[in-house]
C-alpha cells in the first residue's frame, strides 16, 4: 500500500473539492498517482449522477456579471436550497461564470466544453456531483455584447439579469438600474416592435373575450381589444413600462434624461423558478 501523506491529500482536496477521507481513499487507490485519483473521484461522480439522474434538481443559483462590453449569465442547479447556499457550490457557479465571460462561447454545450483546472466544465459538474452527493445540472446559459452592459443579480441569488446599453461610459448605476427594471418587471420584449406576432394575437384574443364575456357590443369588440393590446405594450414592453425608481417617468425617459442618445439594445433574465 502507498505511504499517502497528509500534504498528498489536501493537494487533492483542493485539485477537486473533495473530502478529506475521500481523497485519502482515491490516492490510496491510485498508488499516489494524481491523475488516476482524480478520476476516481470523477468516477464516483459518475456513478452519484446515474443514481440520481431521476431527480429533480429544481434548486440552484443564478449569477450574471459584466465586463465592460462582454455580460454573461448562468444557472447551476442542485436538489436542494441547502446545497445551492454551499459556499463551494457556489464558487462552482462563480468560476463557470468567469468562464463564460473569458471565453464567450456560442451556446450551452460551447461552455460545457470549456475547461476548468484541465477538465472540461460537464466533467467538472459529475466530478462534483459526486463531492456534494446531489444532481448538478448547468441549466442556462446567456450572453450579451453590448457598448456597455450592466448586471444584477438578485440577493438570494436566484435570479439575475443583463442589459446592453447603446453608448459605453455611461454611470454604472444607470446600467444597474434598468437591470434592477428586468428582474422587477419581467418585461416580455424591448419596445412594442419587438412583439412576436404570436403575442400580439394572443394579446388580442384576450382582449376580445374580455369584451364579450363582458357583454360589449360586437362592434365595439376589436376597439377594445386594441386598447388592451395598447396597454400590454406599456406594462409588459421594457423601454414603455414605468420606472420602478420614478413612475412618473418610462424607462426609455429615463434613459434619455441621463444621455438623449442613450437607450438599451438588448436584455437577459433568468431565474431558477421559471
């Protein structure tokens, strides 16, 4: 049996995320070998995920960050509100972020591809699994590229959002703000233009039963509908609803009375639940 000393084993337990016993096992196991014992650990997680690959992992974390010009924002997921509140869960979700922002890749999969400490990001999650004992899932991935993006993430971490703003060195709060807007008001679309033709039929279609089960003349039926539809665009559209900071004022309004150039592009919102 190989002499495995304590040194050995937190070298692993930090290569991994492990438990001190575990690790222990894994290089006794492994003859001392580093890379063997990793992937028995990995394996571990493995066989942790099969066993558990009918659970619902319905917990989790949802983080956002922006650089500069680059945003991006992610959701791990996890069985339990125990887990996702695990500081070493967490610094998973944070470091697959960092990821996300360094690397911005295409998609989902283009991230899970990425590599964290020299194994790919969907090993690192089985690896994982098998540390925390929990299914683990990296739900969601968005980006924006922007002049400016701004980012927030919601105090308990299970709900974030990104904003691309049109013009760059614009006051960080601003930013911060309509992003604050996203997550509060959970807008459908940017602007009224932007209102998939689906939607807006949908919209109207309620509208017009509305106003027959409210026994409005048929004539009177489509003009109603319209002015539901008029109001769904002001509650639902980001630039048209009320600032939640100064409902007297729009979100585009308050855009332009920081900058009358300056307005917002695109926007993300993410949360656990949804």
């Amino acid at each position: 049996m190989a002499q495995i000393t304590a040194t050995e084993v937190n070298k692993l337990r930090k290569m991994t995320g492990a438990g001190m016993m575990d690790c222990k096992k894994a290089l006794v196991e492994a003859e001392g070998d580093f890379d063997k014992a990793q992937q028995i650990i990995r394996e571990k997680g493995m066989a942790v995920a099969n066993k558990r690959s009918d659970r619902e992992a319905s917990e989790g974390v949802v983080l956002a960050k922006a650089t500069g010009a680059k945003g991006a924002i992610i959701a791990l997921n996890c069985e339990t509100d125990f887990v996702a509140k695990n500081l070493d869960f967490i610094k998973l979700a944070e470091d697959i972020l960092e990821k996300a922002i360094e690397n911005a890749p295409a998609d989902l999969d283009g991230l899970k591809n990425i590599e964290i400490d020299g194994i790919k990001i969907s090993q690192k999650i089985i690896e994982q699994t098998g540390v925390i004992g929990e299914k683990i899932d990296l739900k969601y991935f968005d980006k924006i590229e922007a002049e400016q993006v701004a980012a927030y993430i919601h105090s308990d971490k299970k709900l974030a959002t990104l904003v691309g703003l049109t013009k760059s060195g614009i006051d960080e709060q601003v930013g911060k703000d309509v992003a604050m807007q996203v997550a509060a008001m959970d807008p459908v679309a940017l602007n009224k233009e932007s209102v998939s033709p689906k939607d807006i039929e949908k919209e109207l279609e309620i509208g017009r039963n509305q106003a027959l089960a409210e026994g409005k003349p048929a004539e009177l039926v489509d003009k109603i509908a319209q002015g539901k539809l008029g109001k769904f665009f002001k509650e639902s559209t980001l630039l048209s609803q009320s600032f939640i900071k100064d409902n007297k004022m729009t979100v585009e309004q308050y855009l332009t009375s920081t900058d009358k150039d300056l307005t917002i592009n695109a926007f993300k919102r993410f949360s656990i639940k949804q």
